[in-house]
C-alpha cells in the first residue's frame, strides 16, 4: 500500500514532502536580518538546518535568488540530496561546495522522477524586485557570497506527482500554464481576478498560501506577517492579511479550502484532504 505524503511549511517558499524519500523545495532556514542582506556576505546556520533537516534526499529550486536557495548548498552538502535547477541553480550551488555528480540543470516543460514522486518543470514569472538581480552568475564567484549574487535566470513552478495526488507549488505571477492539481501552493498576496483564474484551472481541494512570514524574522522567534507590494493607500506598505486572502479563495472557488499550516509542523495530506486535520 502506498504511504501517505508527509508535508511541512519550512517558512517562506519553503515546502518538505516525505513519501518514503524526502523531498524539499526552496529551504531556506538561515534568513539572514536587513543588515545582512545589504552589507554583509550571507552565512549558513548549520546547526539549525541540520536540526530541521538532518535528512534530505531530492531538492527543487523554483529559482536562484537567496531567499529561495542560501541554504540549498549545505544541505546538499551535507545530506548527498540531489538538486534540480536551472544553470544559475547548478552555478551557484558549485561554488559553494556542491558536488557536480548531484547537480540536474533543468528547461521548461521536463519531466523527471526524483523518488516516488514525477515532476514537471513549468515555466514561472517572476516580477523585479529591489535587491534581488536576475541574469547571468557573475564569472569567478567564490564563496562566501553575498544576496545580490544570487541571480535568477529562470524561474520554475514544479508540479509533484504520485499515484494518489497531484500537487502544484506555483512559483509564478501568471495563471496562463497553471494545470489540475489536488493541492496548490501558492502566493499569499494578489488580486481577486488573478485567484480565481488560477483556481479556475487548478480546481484544487485546498490552497495552501507560501512566501507570507517575514522572511527576515529567525525561525526561532514566532511567525510574523511579511509587507505585501506597495499600495496606492495609507499606509502605503502593509502586511499580508491571511483572512482577505481567505474571502478571495472562497469567492473565486467556494469548493476550495484555505488551509494555514503552523510553520514546522507535519501535515498527513490525506488526513487534510479529508479534513481529518486541522
């Protein structure tokens, strides 16, 4: 009989599948403070990655900026996993340390197996941001690094699938190449159009709402609302609010179910799809 898929919301993008192997998409558990991220060069917290993930077999890189990949390396490193990204992915986890035999430079649109699960790369937008660089890795890079290294090039949403379920971490700005899908991870801040949309062509069971803590806030301390886009209103910068996401996701598509996982926990997905756990 095939085991259930273990999940946990690690903070941020930050997803772990257990189904049989271990499966993680964008860790990233150091969250280095505003200080850091402007001046200084970004160190790993091996202790704490160990203690969350002592082990790690497969990792998925939806793209390579810091927030989505700093602690990617080490864990690798460490654990042997073996990681799928685009060229900046594989480029930059070489430069610190990554042994080439476990790096898997991926395009849009391929499909792979990495364990019990079949995944499918899907072309991702990704809108600019201050602070966070897109293009080509800079040549000669050495470690340590700092933020603004970490480049994106291309920008991935994964769909996970096995036998029982299908599952979707949209990594994306645009609905146009969203597929079905059981479950869909998604971002926690848009407009009611782009929910329903998206819902229209996923028609999940639940959503699972990602990248809304304060990515700047140590996972020691307790889960904190991240600043959503600017807005034309006062204040102009305001935090995400989970209840206004809620009353988008049921008017866009009333069968779905908003779930909010406490940061760390583990998750039965068939007990949350039968809503056996709350």
């Amino acid at each position: 009989m095939e085991p259930n898929i273990q999940l946990r919301w690690l903070g941020n993008a930050g997803l772990q599948f257990e189904h049989k192997n271990i499966l993680v998409v964008d860790p990233f558990l150091s969250r280095p403070v505003m200080g850091e991220f402007l001046f200084s060069t970004l160190e790993t917290n091996s202790a704490l990655q160990e203690a969350i993930l002592p082990e790690c077999d497969y990792i998925l890189i939806t793209h390579a900026h810091y927030d989505h990949m700093q602690d990617a390396p080490a864990i690798a490193y460490r654990t042997g996993a073996q990681v799928y990204g685009d060229a900046n992915t594989c480029r930059l986890m070489e430069v610190l340390g990554v042994k080439p035999s476990q790096l898997h430079e991926i395009g849009y649109g391929e499909r792979f197996n990495a364990g019990n699960f079949q995944i499918t790369a899907i072309e991702g937008h990704h809108p600019w941001l201050p602070g966070f660089a897109s293009g080509k890795v800079k040549e000669n890079l050495q470690a340590p690094l700092r933020a603004r290294d970490y480049r994106m090039k291309k920008n991935f949403s994964f769909l996970l699938e096995t036998n029982k379920l299908r599952l979707l971490v949209w990594s994306s700005t645009r609905t146009a190449k969203a597929v079905p899908a059981d479950v869909l991870f998604m971002r926690a801040v848009s407009s009611e159009c782009w929910y329903r949309d998206l819902l229209e062509r996923v028609q999940p069971k639940i959503a699972i709402p990602t990248h809304w803590d304060d990515l700047m806030r140590p996972l020691s301390e307790p889960t904190q609302l991240f600043f959503g886009p600017p807005k034309l209103a006062w204040p102009p910068l305001q935090r995400v609010n989970l209840d206004e996401l809620g009353n988008k996701v049921h008017a866009a598509l009333p069968s779905c179910r908003l779930f909010i996982p406490e940061r760390l926990r583990k998750y039965d997905l068939d007990a949350l799809l039968n809503d056996r756990e709350h």
